[in-house]
C-alpha cells in the first residue's frame, strides 16, 4: 500500500499507513473547533468596528467582557447561573436538529413551562413535601414544554407546515398566554407594579450547589445535556433519527417512523425548555413573571448553532454565553454603552456562524475522504 506525496496531512509523518486513523478522528473533529473558533474570530473583530463607530475601545469592551464573565470567583459562578438555562434551551434547538428540522421557538416553551410550575405550586408549596414539589413543578413544565414544541414538529410532519416559521409565531402566541394568565387568573393580588404568581416559600426554592452560589439547575442542565448525547449517540432511537435527518425519503423507504420520530424529538426538545422555565421559578424569580422571557430561548440557538448541536459540546458553549451574557451589566456602566450590546455582538457571532456553516466538508486537510490514496 503507498499514499501519495501531495497527501496534506500523511506526508508529514514517517509512518503514514499506521497514523492514518488517529489522523482521520482527528481531523474530523478538529473542523468543528477550528471553523468556530475562527467564526468567533470573525465575529468579535466585525463586533470591533461597531464599538470603534460609536468611539468606544474594543479592547477595553473585552477587557470588560473577561472582568464580568470569568475573572473572579464570583463572576464565574454568575456565568455558570446564566448558563443553566442556556444549557436547556440550546438542547431544544439540537435535538431536532438531529432531523433536519430547525426549531426557534424554545422561548415559548420557556415561559410556558414557568407558567406551569407556578400553575403546579400553588396549591402544593405549604402542605405538600419540599421535593414531591418540584418534582411535580418540574413534570408539569416539561409536559407543557413538550406538548408546545411537539405540536410544530406534528404540524411539520403531518401538515406540512415549515416548522422554523410555526414554532417561531408559537412562541408569541405562549408569551401573550403567559401575559395573560400572570396578569389575570394566577395573579397574586400583592404584586402591584410587576404583575406574577404568587410567591414559592423560601424553603420550596430550588436551592444552591454545596460551595458554591450557584443553584441546582446547572447540574441538571449538565445531566441533561450528557443524557440527550447518549440517547442520540448510543441508542437504536438517536441512530433512527440520524438517519432520517440524512435523507427521509431513505428513512420511510426502510420502515423507520419516521412522524414518531419528529414528533417525540420534537417533544422530548420542548420538554427541555419547559424545564428551563421551571428552573427559572424555583431558583431564580421565585414566581412567574414577565421576567420568564429573557430571552433564553433565542441565546439558546446561538449555543446550539455554535456547539454544532453537539449535546456534550454544548455544554462549553452555554458557559462561554452566560458570561458574555453576565458582563452585559458591567459593560453599560464602565463604557456607557446601551445594554442591547452585549444582543447586538450575539447577532454579529450568529450571522457569521451561519456564513461560516458554508465551509464545513471543503478543506481537504478535515476531509479523510478527499486525502489521495493508492492500494
């Protein structure tokens, strides 16, 4: 067996023939890092000229960016706070990636799910057990969740209807319900200036991680993004649903279920981001509000874009995210800049994450299939 001399990457090694497979994994695996390293690149330097038009200094931005994100103990544990819900609402957009399909409507699954843990609290927090509680806020956010954004994966199968657009006009459709019922029928007649629910007792708060002053929600976002890799990595259900995102003609000619398939990803993502929503009630707000629409849902696709939909390296993603998001407050008082910055250089890096989608599978130094071989 010889290999050609004008291979890119085997020429460069003495014993070529038995590098080859330690090179092919790791040349498959390093595009993903070096395309979106490079877009971040890309974006922050696109950013730059933004900051230098309004007679900023970008690197006094970033200097900021790096002191409220990750500089001192207690930022990093705001960036991982951030984070937690970012982990949950990145996998709503990744899991039905994994089909083809491209769902953006995680908020209304966010604010939903904290409508119905409040919903759920109400007549429990003070009789019922502090854990059967949670437990039950969470069940109930997850089905709603998943009901939401399961009803734009079966209007996509069943009826054609693009699910990008659906799940998007669904998730206005669930913050002018959550308006509704935090506004009328669960409000809490003691809340005069912020309409919500009534407040969860201290003692049925999601409580903090031992050390740390960070809240549970981050540990379960972790095992939630480590469980939805092994499904879709390690089980006969994620291989179905990969195969069907390649090519669903291919999939139905081979008998997969292929609707099931969307409609339980679909549902399975919605759950997630109900999730987040619940975790936002009892960690964080204490009740629902219209503080439920952050904007998780939408850094969320940012995250799963970024991470290439990678549940496991989604996790990296959220964290780096939370804490561009944590330096927001930091970056309007040092530099007087509007906070709508910090949203502005999330657009830039997810226009230049898009574009850069363009260049996956065409260097051939990522590329094992391209690299010349003779037998």
């Amino acid at each position: 067996m010889t290999i050609e001399a004008n291979d890119p990457v085997l020429s460069i090694v003495g014993k070529p023939a038995s590098l080859r497979p330690v090179l092919e994994w790791t040349a498959r695996r390093a595009e993903p890092v070096v395309i979106g390293l490079t877009a971040i690149l890309i974006g922050l330097a696109i950013f730059s000229l933004f900051i230098l038009a309004v007679g900023k200094s970008p690197a006094t931005l970033f200097q900021l960016m790096y002191t409220g994100g990750f500089a001192s103990w207690f930022s990093v544990q705001n960036s991982l706070s951030r984070a937690a819900p970012l982990l949950l609402t990145a996998l709503c957009v990744a899991l039905p990636a994994r089909l083809g399909l491209v769902i953006i409507g995680g908020e209304g699954a966010v604010v939903l799910g904290g409508v119905a843990a409040a919903a759920m609290a109400l007549p429990l927090a003070g009789t019922a057990p502090v854990f059967l509680t949670l437990v039950l806020m969470a069940m109930a956010a997850m089905v709603v969740g998943g009901i939401w954004i399961g009803l734009a994966g079966f209007l996509r199968h069943y009826r054609g209807v693009n699910e990008t657009i659906s799940s998007l006009l669904l998730s206005y459709i669930a913050i002018a319900l959550m308006n509704q019922f935090v506004e009328g029928l669960l409000r809490d007649p003691a809340s005069l200036n912020k309409p919500s629910t009534r407040p969860l007792p201290a003692e049925y708060m999601l409580g903090n991680i031992p050390g740390m002053d960070v809240h549970w929600g981050l540990v379960i976002g972790i095992l939630a993004c480590i469980v939805s890799w092994i499904v879709i990595e390690a089980t006969s259900y994620g291989f179905a649903a990969r195969i069907a995102g390649g090519n669903v003609r291919a999939a139905q000619i081979q008998g997969l279920p292929v609707g099931k398939l969307i409609a339980g990803f679909t549902a399975l993502a919605g759950s997630f981001a109900g999730l987040a929503g619940m975790i936002e009630v009892a960690a964080v707000q204490g009740s629902a509000n219209a503080s439920l629409a952050a904007g998780y849902g939408y850094t969320g696709i940012l995250v799963a874009f970024l991470a290439r939909h990678n549940p496991l390296a989604i996790i990296p993603v959220a964290i780096l995210l939370g804490g561009i998001d944590a330096s927001g407050g930091l970056i309007q008082r040092r530099m007087g800049l509007p906070d709508a910055t910090v949203l502005v250089l999330q657009g830039t890096l997810f226009i230049v994450i898009l574009f850069c989608e363009t260049f996956y599978g065409r260097f051939k130094i990522f590329n094992p299939d391209l690299w010349k071989r003779t037998l």
